[in-house]
C-alpha cells in the first residue's frame, strides 16, 4: 500500500486523539490531520473514555484508532487502554509516550497493544504504523462484511427454509385430506414390480370380498374373472412397465366367484432416477352402472322385439286386404260411392303398411341385422322405377312432379339399389306429402361425381319447409312440430330410416331449409362404376 492508497483509505476512518498537552496536541493534529479527516479530541483519559462510550452509544460503532498520550492527568493512557481493551477488545490503539519505561511496555505488551510512537512522533514512523493498521483495519472490515452478507444469506436461507416448512406442512395436510378422500372414495391397490398385492384398502376388501391378509402378498390374477384373454392383461403389463399410465375397464371375479365391475388407473410410481418401484391401481366401482345398463339393453331389445314381431303379424292380414282391395274395382265397377271408399282403404293399407316396413327397418338396422346386397344395376332404368312410383300421386295433388338426370350418368353402377330406392322414396314421399303451395313443385336431380364415386341425388320441394330448431332432430325418431300431425300424416320414422341405411352404405345425408319456401334434401351413395 503507498502513501497515496493509505491516504485515500484513512481519510474516512474516526479517530479519537488524547493529548493534555496543547502544543504536542497541536503538532500531532497537524500530522494526523495530513491522514484523517474525522479526528475527536480529549485532553485525559478519563475525559477521552467518556467520549469513546458516547460515540459508541451515538452511532452504534467503536473509533478506528485511538491515538493517546502515555503520560497524563486524572487518568493516564495505561489505564484508559485498560478501560478501552475491557470495553472492546479489538480496538487498534497507538501509545504516544516520551517515557523509555521498560515495566509500561511489557505490561502493555501483555495487555495487547502493539503500537508505540515516541515522541516527538515522526512522520515516517506514523506511516509505518498507519499502513500496518489500515491493513488489519481493511480486513476486519472485509470480515466483517462477509460475515454480514453471510448473516444476511442465512438470514434469507432460514426464511425461506421458514417458507418451505409453512408449505411443505399445507401440502403434507392436503395430500392427507386427499389420501383420506381416496381411501373413502376410490378402490386402491399397490403391488410390487412382480404385481404382487402390498397394499389394499378396506374398499378393495369390501368388493372382492376378501381381508387383507388374504390378499397381501397374492399376485393381483386372484381377482381375474376369466373373461379376458392373456394378450389383453400382457397388453397393459407392457404399457405400464414401460413407465406409462393405463386406464380401462375390468371385470372381476369376487371370492364367491361373482362379477363385479370397476373403472381402473394403473400408474407406475418411480424413484429420482425414474425406474419403477411400485405400481398403485386406483379404481371405482361400476357394478352398479353395468347392472343398470344390461337391464336397459334387456328392456330395449324386448321392446324392439316386440315392435318388429307385432309388425310381422300386421303384415299378413294387410297384405290380404291389399289384395283383396286390388281385385274388388271389377265386382264393383257400377258404384262410383264403393269406388271412392275402396281407394281411400287402399291408400290407408298402403299408408300402414309403409309404417309396418319402416319399424321393421327400424328393428333391424338397430340390431345389424341389414345385410346389404351390392349388385349391378341399370341407373337409368332403376332411377326412373323409383320415380315413376310416386307420379300418380303427385298428379293426384296436382304438384309439378320433374326428374332431371344428368347426361353423364354411368349407364351402371355397383350397389344395393333396392335400399337405394328406398331412401329417394322416403324423401320423394316427405315431398309430395308435406307441401302446401298455390303452384307445388318437387323436384329430383341426379348426378355422379367420378372423383369421389358417389350418387348425389337432390330432392327439392317449394313446401312449408322446416325451421332451424326442427331440423336439428329431423333424423330422430319422433314427429316433428306436433301441429303437423293434423295437418300431414305420418309417423316421423321415414328419415331416421333413411339416415340409417346411409350411415350402413357410407354415404350421407344434408338438409337445407326455409319455412314456408320449402325444402332440400341431398344424399350421397358412395358407389363404384361397374
């Protein structure tokens, strides 16, 4: 350290000054004064003690040096070192004495102190002492700066290990909560990485109808029910050794051998390295849903037995009335009344036995038991029967009834068109049927677009048209806007029909509608090109 580096550093520094003697009190100033800016002055010890503790008390910190006298009045510089030393023991003190005394110095020496000047004091010798301090000065500050980051750094360190505890200790709560929820709630299991059982709780007990004791230490397979082949459990034993989460549904085998039914998450549980410890299997019991979902299948296909084995009965005597309401026009030719009512029974028969084929339908198609009968098939021939069944009755309403085919139409085409014909006859029907115009007018378009292979027919009607909220539940089963039904016949089932054998053939069905401007239907039969 130079002298400039020295002055630069103690400039800062507090230094308390005992001298009683003015002129060697002056000539020190002026020395001391050419190292420190910040120097307080006592003329003995016992006044210079006090200023030290009232420093002290002022600003909450010792001097850094203090120069004193040896010699002095009241109280001289061997005691007021006493008193310093007793106070703080890490004081830097320089003894300023004119007096060789060899017994002082020890005893100084003894007591600590390390700095002696003689007076008069030198400048060299001053700075010689000066650089030695600032040196142990420096580091202790440096100490002590450490120690106060250090201090601070616990400090933050304690506080946030206060945190953590306060939040560890919300979690440990939580996940306490959340283990005595799923103990009430769920069915839980751990096994081992051979799947053996180390772990059940009382609902698992209760369902399988085993204890603890029996269960613990058995392979998870004492509850397989049999059912399920071993590429189905191998399946999940890959996906949740290889550290991955499966979900399914189990059905298992109690102790008295009884089925009972559960919804099941298997999570593998892993160490820091994440390999595999354990796995834990938490499940819900879905015995109860099953139950209540075969029992609704049951009743379901009762009902669609019934209704498609009273169709079946229905069918023989309405086609005996159809017969005979065929053959009656010559017997009665003379009675214009008979005629008239004769028509409005076949008509009726017709209308019923429509009816009777869609719920047959209906029952089939809900039980797969369609099977459709792809063949090839003459377009135009097929297209024009399909329309030509429904003419007399479209002249009969006086309704605009036109066919419009386009001149690229494949002479034939791959498919099963008596279903094909079925469906244009149900939206062929709805047309003639529910309209309501001073100039009615229904309209088939067809078309056969090559790129995708499909028939796209078009009926188009200017009826009464079906508003948004209607046309959402078109294809269900159920009557449209009930006010319709005394004004149109009609059961509701044709659609959903006709929605269902295009959902079997892979095509589609779209409406486009506004009420009282009409309607349009478009379906398309995905079919290939013989």
């Amino acid at each position: 350290m130079d002298l400039l580096q020295l002055k630069e550093f103690t400039k800062n520094l507090n230094i308390l000054y005992v001298e009683d003697s003015l002129t060697a009190r002056n000539v020190g100033l002026n020395m001391l004064h050419n190292f420190f800016e910040n120097i307080d002055i006592a003329k003995n010890g016992k006044e210079a003690f006090d200023l030290y503790k009232e420093y002290y008390q002022r600003n909450e910190k010792f001097y850094d040096i203090v120069f004193s006298d040896l010699e002095m009045p009241i109280m001289d510089g061997e005691e007021l070192s006493y008193l310093i030393l007793d106070f703080n023991i890490e004081q830097s003190i320089v003894i300023i004495s004119g007096v060789q005394d060899f017994n002082t110095v020890v005893k100084l020496i003894n007591l600590g102190l390390k700095k002696f000047i003689s007076k008069p004091m030198q400048e060299d010798i001053l700075t010689e002492i000066l650089v030695d301090i600032a040196k142990r000065i420096r580091k202790k500050k440096l100490l002590d700066l450490d120690k106060e980051e250090l201090e601070e750094y616990n400090k933050i360190l304690k506080d946030r290990e206060e945190e953590s505890q306060k939040i560890l200790a919300i979690k440990i709560k939580e996940l306490e909560e959340f283990h005595d929820a799923l103990e009430l709630s769920a069915i839980v299991a751990k096994t081992d990485q051979q799947g053996v059982i180390i772990y059940v709780n009382q609902k698992f007990c209760d369902i399988s109808g085993y204890t603890q004791n029996e269960l613990i230490g058995s392979p998870m397979s004492i509850i397989k029910s049999g059912k399920r082949s071993k590429a189905f459990y191998k399946k999940i034993w890959n996906k949740i050794s290889n550290n991955e989460i499966y979900s399914g549904f189990f059905e298992n085998k109690n102790k008295k051998g009884l089925m009972y039914y559960i919804e099941s998450t298997i999570s593998p549980i892993v160490n820091q390295n994440n390999e595999i410890l354990e796995y834990i299997s938490v499940s819900h019991d879905m015995t109860q849903l099953m139950k209540s979902l075969e029992a609704q299948k049951e009743a379901e296909k009762a009902k669609q037995d019934f209704f498609v084995n009273i169709s079946h009965e229905m069918r023989t005597p309405l086609n005996s009335i159809l017969s005979f309401s065929a053959l009656l026009p010559k017997h009665i030719k003379d009675n214009e009344k008979a005629l008239q009512m004769l028509e409005v029974i076949t008509q009726t028969g017709n209308d019923l036995k429509n009816l009777v084929e869609s719920v047959i339908d209906i029952g089939k198609l809900n039980s797969d038991n369609i099977i459709l009968q792809n063949n090839i098939f003459d377009t135009n021939i097929e297209l024009m029967k399909c329309f030509d069944l429904y003419k007399n009755k479209a002249d009969e309403k006086g309704i605009e009834y036109k066919i419009k085919i386009d001149t690229y139409l494949p002479v034939s085409l791959i498919g099963d068109i008596d279903r094909i014909k079925q469906v244009l006859g149900i939206l062929i029907d709805n047309a003639l049927k529910f309209i309501s115009s001073s100039e009615p007018k229904v309209l088939l378009s067809v078309l056969y677009d090559k790129t995708t292979q499909k028939l796209i027919c078009e009926v188009k009607d200017n009826g009464i048209g079906i508003s948004k909220d209607e046309q959402e539940k078109i294809f269900e089963i159920k009557q449209l806007d009930s006010s319709l039904t005394r004004s149109y016949e009609g059961a509701g089932l044709g659609l959903h029909v006709a929605s269902k054998l295009l959902k079997l053939m892979n095509g589609n069905i779209s409406l486009k509608s506004i009420p009282n401007k009409g309607s349009l239907f478009c379906v398309e039969f995905p079919l290939e090109q013989n």
